[in-house]
C-alpha cells in the first residue's frame, strides 16, 4: 500500500509546501473587507492579509501522529494544484475564535483536543460518549485531496488525511428513524474567545446536519489531519467534517456530539440568516448568494498580480458521485 509520507510531499513545489520562510516573503496582501461581524453572516471578499501562528507543539497526541503518518493513498483525489501549507493553516473560517481569518490560527493556541471524547446519541443502537482512541482504533486513514469551496467564493484544493463518514457512522448503528445525522463543535468559551464575544453572529455550539443518504455518502469525510500531520486547531482539531460537495460551513470542525434524528436538524446559519443559508447548501453556481454571485470563486492564493478566478462547478466538481441523492428535488427552492 502507498504510503502518504514525506516523500510524497516532496514531489510537490518545494516553495508551496517545504520552504514557508520563502513563502512567507512574498505572501500577499489581500483586501480587507472586515464587516462581516456587523453584517450578520459571510460577505465575499471576507478577506485579510495573511498571517501565520507558529504551530510549534500544537500538533497532537504521538498515536494520532503516528496513524495520520500511515495513511494511504485513497481514491477520489483531484489532481490540482494544492493551495500552499500557510493558507491552508493561516486563511481560516471558524467563528469560535474570532470571524477574522487570521483569528483561528492567532488565537487558538491554547485550545486543548487531547483528550477528546464523543458523545452519540439519539437514533442508533450503540450511544454513549467515545474517546478519540477507541473511534480511531482499526479505522483505514486515507489521504483525500479535495476542493473545499467556501460561500463566500473563494476555494482550495486540501491534501486530507482521514476515512469516510459513513465508516464511522455505521459502527453506531443508526435505527430506521435516523433520517438526519446532526453534529455539534466542542463549546468552550474560555478557549474559543469567539463564542462569548459581544459581536458573535452565531448562537453557540456550532451545528450542523445532513441527510442519512448524504452522510453516508463515500465522498463525505472525516478529516484527523492534512499535509500528513493531524489537524491543528483552527482546522478543526482534533476530527471533522469534510463534505466537498457542499459549501463549507456544512464541514464542522471540532466534533463533540453526533445525534441520529427523525427531524432535519435547525443549523447555525440557517438560524443566523435563513434566507442566505439554507440546510443544503451544496455548491451551485446558477443560484446566487442574495449579496454575491456564486458563478465563479477565487481559487487561493489570489491576490495583487491575479484573481486566480475560475468558474464554479456544480457539487463543486463532484456531481458525477452525488447529483443522484437530489434527483426531482428543486435546487433553487432546497437551497
Ligand atoms: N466549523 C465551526 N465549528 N465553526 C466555523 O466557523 N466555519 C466553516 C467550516 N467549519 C466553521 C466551521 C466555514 S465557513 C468554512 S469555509 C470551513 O470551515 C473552513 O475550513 P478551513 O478553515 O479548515 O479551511
């Protein structure tokens, strides 16, 4: 079996992924936009120069780091051009410390995931509160690369290291009333400064949910790492969710609670602004955001000398594996 190790790494451009200190240098320096605090939700160019936290230490348990180092080589992997270590760790969305992107990666240093533990519950017959060891135990962790399309029209292309979601969600043994699987982000306002700021545009946890049939789709993911390390806070440490076909805020990070459920489940954005954020929220470019058009999206790093911008693509690429689960359903009214 292929191993996803250095040596994979390095076949990538030395600058984009090895030599930061030069990648550094010439780092751009993207608009700032900075009021989406104030708008109640996302706005397009949510955009701010790049910094990058020093990582040092923050990067899991020697038995997480271990089994993300085994990972394999995993099918459903676009062969783009991955976006650079420092944006992947250093652009980042995750309004529990900050809704700056440099936020996540200045202010989560002290956040603690290990020891992690899981609670599942509702419909299903295994439930109880799981520790990060005993998911992880015998689980295969593979290496995806995926495209990851934000509402607010920018993209990247991430080296995943994880295993599906539905591998997880089986040994749990969802009943006939699981029709919806919903998931909930660790809260801990005295480690998440953003979830007891004065400003926060979310209630607090984070939730998010999808259909049965969605999750347990074979592209849907749970992410434990990225460029072969396990994943550093402001990406979700230490698991969570990876759904390429939707927009991004449908892949929660920081996983604490899952509950298989009867009733879709009411999401955090949808509560924040329903007719901007709907429960689907796969990636579509022929219905536009009511404030931006999602018709094309800047493909990071972006930035003085080019936009890097593309055209969107339905599912975000991946209509092939999943249009099926929306056959008859009108994507403009379940948006
Ligand atoms: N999960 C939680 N708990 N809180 C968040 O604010 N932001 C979402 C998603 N998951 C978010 C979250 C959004 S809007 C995006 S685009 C992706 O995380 C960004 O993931 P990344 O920062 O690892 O690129």
């Amino acid at each position: 079996m292929n191993k996803v190790g250095k040596g994979r790494l390095q076949t990538l451009n030395e600058n984009e992924v090895t030599n930061k200190t030069a990648y550094l240098n010439r780092r751009q320096i993207i608009k700032a936009a900075g009021l989406s605090t104030f708008l109640g939700g996302f706005t397009e160019s949510a955009a701010q120069p790049l910094k990058v936290a020093d990582t040092a230490g923050a990067r899991g348990p020697p038995w997480l780091r271990k089994l993300v180092s085994d990972a394999s080589v995993g099918r459903f992997s676009t062969t783009e051009k991955l976006t650079p270590f420092e944006y992947v760790t250093g652009y980042n969305n995750f309004y529990e410390f900050g809704s700056s992107k440099s936020d996540p990666s200045e202010k989560s240093s002290g956040f603690v995931s290990d020891p992690w533990r899981i609670e599942v519950k509702g419909a299903c017959e295994v439930t109880g509160q799981f520790h990060l060891e005993d998911i992880l135990r015998g689980q295969e962790i593979e290496e995806r690369i995926y495209r990851l399309r934000c509402v607010e029209a920018w993209s990247m292309v991430i080296p995943w290291i994880g295993f599906p979601l539905n591998r997880l969600l089986s040994r749990f043994k969802p009943t006939s009333q699981a029709r919806y699987v919903k998931f909930e982000t660790v809260y801990r306002p005295s480690q998440m400064p953003g979830q007891s700021s004065f400003f926060a545009t979310l209630d607090y946890p984070y939730v998010e949910g999808l259909r049965i049939d969605e999750a347990m789709h074979e592209l849907a993911f749970i992410a434990v790492g990225l460029y072969g390390e396990p994943l550093l806070p402001q990406n979700g440490a230490p698991l969570r969710l990876v759904v390429p076909w939707k927009y991004g805020f449908k892949s929660l990070k920081s996983i604490v609670k899952i509950t298989f459920q009867k009733h879709r489940p009411q999401t955090s954005w949808q509560l924040a602004n329903s007719k901007e954020y709907g429960f689907f929220s796969n990636v579509n470019p022929d219905v536009s955001h009511p404030r931006w058009s999602q018709a094309t999206e800047r493909r990071l790093p972006s930035g003085l000398f080019g936009s890097n911008r593309m055209d969107t693509l339905p599912f975000n690429g991946y209509g092939d594996e999943v249009s099926h689960l929306y056959k008859g359903m009108n994507l403009r009214i379940h948006y």
